[in-house]
C-alpha cells in the first residue's frame, strides 16, 4: 500500500502577522484573507514489513535510515526535523519510507513548510487510522512547526493546504474561523502574475522575533510573581 498527500501553497492578500497567538486577542476584528496555488507539496508513505524507517526529502537531497522508531534522534539539529517531530506524535506501529517533495523553493515565502505540515498531517493520519478534527489539525500543525522553528506559529496558512480555494479566516476570541469565499477564480488568474525574486527569507522570525518573544515572557513572570506577593 502506498499513501500519498498533497497539499497547496498559497498566497496572502489581505491581513498576516496577526494570526499569531495573542496578537490577534490584542486587536478587534482581525482578518485573513488567503488563496491556494497550484503549486504543491507532496507526501509519500510507504509501509514496511519490518521496522526499519527511511526519512527522504528530495529537495534538501537528505535521506536518513534507521533501524526502529526508537533509533529517530531527536533535537533541533536534526536535518529532518519536521519529519521527526510527526514521527514522535503519530508513533505508527510499523516501519515506513518517508518522502516528501516540495515545488516551492526554500524560503520562497508561499507557505511551503505549512503546506508540507498538512500533507504529513494527511499521509500519518491514512497509516495509523487516528483521525483529527479540522481544529484539532491547525493546533497541531502549528505547534509542530513552532517546536521546530523555536518560535510561535500562526494560523493561517493551513486552511488554504487543508480546503484550496480563497479563504476568509476571522481570528476570533474563540480562535480562527474559516469560510470560502465565492469567486470567480479563472478570472482572477487572468490578472495574477507570482514572481520569485530569488532570495529566500525566514518568516517565522520576521513576524515574531525572539526578542519580542522574550519580552512577553518576562511580563507574563513579572506579572505572575506580583500576583503571588499580593496573595
């Protein structure tokens, strides 16, 4: 049996940076709007009769093969670790060859990473039989990203990978709310040009820098530590 998931990129046309958590707590009637493109991540997974695991991404050309789920290491400077940390949270009970591909360039900006999440999201979800609500899969996608890029993740760019199409997400008190929105898409396509310019760049820490990150930290503990001198 072979499982294979894929997924859309996307592209950002209104809102952005406030779909991180608190930020849109800060801010009355924040809005997203976003629109998937036809260009893909792809997900292939392949059980195995014994327990070995193979991990393969065919755009940083890394492969890595281990004897049994124990053998993953884990850590931050694993060359797949994205992989690795759904590895950790889904656990199959069997081994599997992993491969993924990407048809954004690293760094290109349209959501590749989110993209990748998603597609994984599906394929383990397909192998172990576990199945998540659409809630249930933002939450995770986001946190596994966070822990693999050490900073806080948004919410936005896993609904245009989960549903295609152009998307409205309301980032309310009860969290993000997506609804489609109807258009006529081909044409829109007629007036849309994408260009790549060539220079990646790392949006988690654009958004949210760690020093910001920090600062909230060190309110949170002041705040905390008043609260327990006054009690």
């Amino acid at each position: 049996m072979k499982i294979e998931a894929v997924s859309p990129t996307r592209i950002d046309l209104a809102g952005g940076t406030l779909d991180l958590w608190p930020l849109y707590v800060f801010h009355k009637n924040c809005v997203t709007v976003n629109l998937a493109i036809n260009i893909y991540t792809r997900v292939t997974l392949i059980p195995r009769q014994d327990e070995k695991i193979i991990l393969s991404s065919q755009d940083t050309k890394v492969e890595k093969v281990y004897k049994n789920i124990h053998e993953v290491p884990e850590g931050k400077d694993h060359d797949l670790h994205l992989l690795r940390v759904h590895v950790e949270f889904w656990k199959p009970k069997t081994g599997f060859e992993l491969h993924t591909q990407s048809e954004s360039p690293i760094g290109a900006g349209i959501a590749a990473s989110s993209s990748l999440n998603i597609s994984l999201c599906g394929a383990f979800s397909t192998l172990t039989g576990r199945k998540l609500t659409t809630e249930q899969i933002v939450t995770l996608a986001g946190n596994l990203e966070a822990r693999v890029i050490q900073t806080p993740t948004g919410c936005q760019d896993y609904f245009p990978a989960l549903f295609g199409g152009l998307n409205r997400i309301d980032l309310t008190e009860l969290g993000p709310k997506r609804s489609a929105i109807d258009m006529d898409l081909s044409e829109f396509e007629k007036y849309f040009v994408l260009v790549y310019t060539g220079r990646p760049h790392h949006s988690g820490l654009n958004n949210w820098p760690k020093r910001a990150v920090m600062a909230i930290y060190l309110t949170l503990a002041n705040s905390l530590t008043k609260s327990f001198m006054l009690e």
